[in-house]
C-alpha cells in the first residue's frame, strides 16, 4: 500500500510541476532498434488487427488469460502492472476473473501472448429505454429484452442532455431512451450502470 | 344476469380485440419477420401467412360483430384462439428470441403475458359457443366485458406504454428512488471528460497507450494516470485537474520515468484553441 502511495505522491507532485524536468535522453540510449523493439505490429489489410482481441475469459494463470474469442479465435493475454483494467470502473488485474468477457488492446508478443496495455472487462454499450425505475434497479428494454441496471453509489454516473456527469441519478424519467455503458454481470441480464445517458 | 347473457356477450369483445390485432398485422405486415413464422412455414411465405391470418381474424370478427347470430362463428374464434396459443407456446420454446406478432409493432419476445392473452381469448370464445344469442341481446351483461376488456390491456405489452409507464412516471415523481444520490465529488465520467477536452491531453496524446491506469484526489485535486510511451521507453502520464477551476486550461500533465521518478515531459505553455 505505502507503494501505492510513494506512487501516488511522485506523480501528483510531477503533475503539478513540483519536480524537475530532466532530457529523456538522459537516461539512456535512444537508438531506434530499442525504440522499436516493442512497438505496435501493423494490420495487414483484411486480417484481424493483431494487436487487439476479445472474447471470454476461459482460464487464468497468474496473470496470463485465456480467452476464446467470438469468432472462434483462441487468444493469450499478458496483464502487467502497466496494463490498465476496467471493470466498471478503473481498477487492478487481479479483477479479470473466468467467466468473464474481455476487450484487450496490446502488443502482440513474437510468441503469440498479447502483452495488454488496456482490457476492459464485460464493458457493454446499450441503447435502451427506461422502462422502470426502482431501489433496486433500473428496467431497461434493450430491442425487446428486458435488462436490469445496477447503481452503484460512489461510481454511477448519469450524463443529462450531454452535460457534464454528474452522481445525481434523480432526474432519470420512466419511458426516456438512453444510452448505458455498464459492466455486465456474466451469466445474467444484469449490469452495473457506469454512465448512462439521456434526456431530462 | 346469468351465465347465458355473459357468454352472449363475449362475442362483441371477441370480435373487438380480432379487429385490433387483424389491423397492427395488416399495418405492419413486415412484423412476420420477427415472429417464428420464417421458421414455421419459411422465409418466403412468413410475409403472407402473416397477412393470411390476419384476414382470417377480420373475417371472424366481422362475421361475430354483425348479425345473424350463428354458433359457427363462436367455434372458428374458439379455434383461432387455441391456434395462436399453440403457436405461442411453440415460438416460445422453439424461437425464444422471437416476438409475437400479436398486434402489430412490437419488438418484446413472446412472453407469459402472450400465452395468458391468447389463452384468456381462447376461454372466452368457448364460454361464446354456449350462446345462443347475439352479443346485441346480452343487455346489462356487457358491463362484464368492461372488466375482462381491462384484463386484456393489461396482459397486452403493446399497451403498456398508454397505462404502465404513466403510472410508474407519476409514481417516481412522488418519491424518486435515487433522490438522494447526488454528491459534490465529481464521478469519474466528468473528469476524464475534462482530461479529454484539455489541451494537456492534446499535448500528450499521442504518447499514451492505456486507458485510465489509477486515479486518486489529494486536496484540491484529482489525478489521472496512464501508461505512456515516451521516446520508446515505458513512462506514466499523469494528469492533475483542479476541483474549484473548471477551465480547460487548467489541467496540468506530466510526463514521468517512475523507475528513476524523473519528469520527462512537461508542456509548460498550452495552446488554448
């Protein structure tokens, strides 16, 4: 934890230009081999970007995933401590369990493991229409499927009229279409609400 | 009022109900796609066994509204009900994703609601071969249909938007479930919108490779990191967005080695176009 915070404090202070700058090149050799020697493969026209995949998660060794895409693709994913997660919100690798379902974004490795450098877990965007409106949840009507929306206090945010979000979920009318990019719960027709978007 | 006025009755909100859903059908005869029909009967001939239906419903609902007063027509209803309920139970089971058709314009799956509707059609057209007189002779036995018309409104899904979403509205205007939800901290949402519309990020744009890495608030401030790729070597970029100022320029980045803590980059003066 104290990491965490040594972290934090560094970076805030960097941001608010507390620390000095010093020359990249500084700190060592810039020639360009090194440079690229981890960068992004190129697509090739009509193949699959190499440098991204999804699918569900059907096993986990220590950091490393096995997904199996949707298209029927079997994928090897490196987390790192360099690799951002989402899972509703920002968070740790540890949070990309089994089950779940995954975008991964990366570089991919000469041994065919996707180093990530950004996974969003079981992220959905939906157009819906608020159907119903309840503590313990928000119906929505998905093309005809019902789908239930989670709150969570403290990350579910609502974008009115495309305003600036804001926590305050009071003004969400039954009947409003919207927008909802949430977290899916695997195996259920229930997500947790990260933002929704919609009229007042 | 006996049970012989009411059965004589049923036929007006027989008829009633058929012409509703015969006209949604004819209205929207590209429905027929949603339905099981394409798996039933074939892509081809959904379209007009869809039609087909749907005039053989007008027809029954003519022939029920209209006088003479014959059995016959309180059968064929009796028949078109347990046709639809069958067909509903097999869309359901063999199509689940498919919508029912009923009345036109809806894109729900068959649901429970479906079969209770075409199986309450289908006792009431039994209950009207036991007639044996126009519905025009049931006298005050037509106030029943008053209520059963409400039952049927109520399992239709097609309707809800004319009576269930008014309710829950005024019901969420009297006491909002999420009254209290507001806060002064900000959600996250608003300030990588923040981020995203600063120059700072335009400044260091290019250079980042992940999506929000951490993110803390530390006194006036809230901080944003990312990963980022600075003259080829791994480096953190970490944005610093005020609470009070909500300008654009206001947002400050760095550009930092976390191995040695050093700065790499640090736009100092921002464009503000």
């Amino acid at each position: 934890m104290t990491t965490t915070m040594d972290r934090r404090s560094l970076l805030s202070r960097a941001a608010l230009g507390a620390t000095g700058l010093v020359a990249a090149s500084a700190l060592g050799s810039l020639a360009p081999e090194t440079a690229f020697a981890a960068g992004a493969q190129f697509a090739d026209a009509g193949q699959p970007d190499p440098n991204f995949a999804e699918g569900l998660i059907t096993g986990r060794n220590q950091d490393l995933l096995q997904v199996q895409g949707s298209d029927g693709r079997l994928h090897r994913i490196q987390l790192t401590g360099v690799t951002s997660v989402w899972k509703l919100r920002p968070t740790t690798i540890d949070q990309a369990k089994i089950g779940d379902g995954l975008y991964a974004r990366g570089v991919l490795l000469p041994d065919g493991v996707l180093a990530a450098e950004a996974v969003w877990v079981n992220i959905v965007n939906l157009t819906v229409a608020i159907t119903s409106i309840a503590r313990s949840g928000v119906q929505f009507d998905h093309h005809g499927q019902k789908v239930v929306g989670h709150v969570q206090a403290g990350t579910t945010a609502a974008v009115y009229n495309g305003t600036p979000a804001v926590s305050d979920l009071s003004m969400l009318k039954v009947g409003r279409h919207a927008q909802v990019i949430g977290a899916w719960r695997p195996g259920t027709n229930e997500i947790d609400i990260a933002t929704i978007y919609t009229s007042n | 009022m006996g049970t012989e006025q009411v059965a004589a009755a049923q036929p007006l909100l027989i008829g009633v109900l058929l012409l509703w859903s015969s006209y949604g059908k004819f209205k929207n005869p590209q429905q027929a796609d949603r339905t099981a029909l394409p798996r039933l009967v074939g892509d081809s001939r959904a379209k007009s066994a869809y039609l087909a239906v749907a005039a053989l419903e007008a027809l029954i609902a003519l022939g029920l509204l209209a006088p003479p007063f014959t059995a016959i027509e309180a059968v064929a209803a009796a028949a078109l009900g347990l046709g639809f309920t069958g067909f509903l139970i097999y869309s359901k089971i063999v199509v689940p994703e498919a919508s029912c058709g009923c009345a036109g314009k809806s894109a729900k799956p068959v649901g429970y609601r479906a079969i209770a509707r075409a199986l309450l059609l289908l006792a009431t057209a039994v209950l009207a071969t036991t007639a044996t007189g126009g519905w025009w002779s049931a006298g005050l036995a037509l106030v029943v249909l008053v209520a059963e018309a409400a039952v049927f409104v109520m399992l239709s899904a097609e309707l809800d938007r004319y009576w269930l979403l008014p309710i829950r509205r005024f019901r969420t205007r009297l006491s909002h479930p999420y009254a209290g939800t507001a806060s002064s901290t900000p959600p996250l949402a608003a300030t990588q919108r923040r981020v995203l519309l600063s120059p700072a990020y335009r400044a260091v744009d290019g250079m980042l490779r992940s999506d929000i890495h951490d993110y803390w608030d530390d006194e006036d401030w809230r901080y944003l990191s990312y990963i980022a790729r600075y003259d080829g070597r791994r480096a953190t970029a970490v944005f610093a967005v005020p609470h009070q100022d909500s300008t654009p320029e206001s947002v400050r980045v760095a550009v930092v080695d976390e191995t040695s803590g050093l700065t790499l980059y640090r736009p100092t003066v921002l464009a503000t176009a």
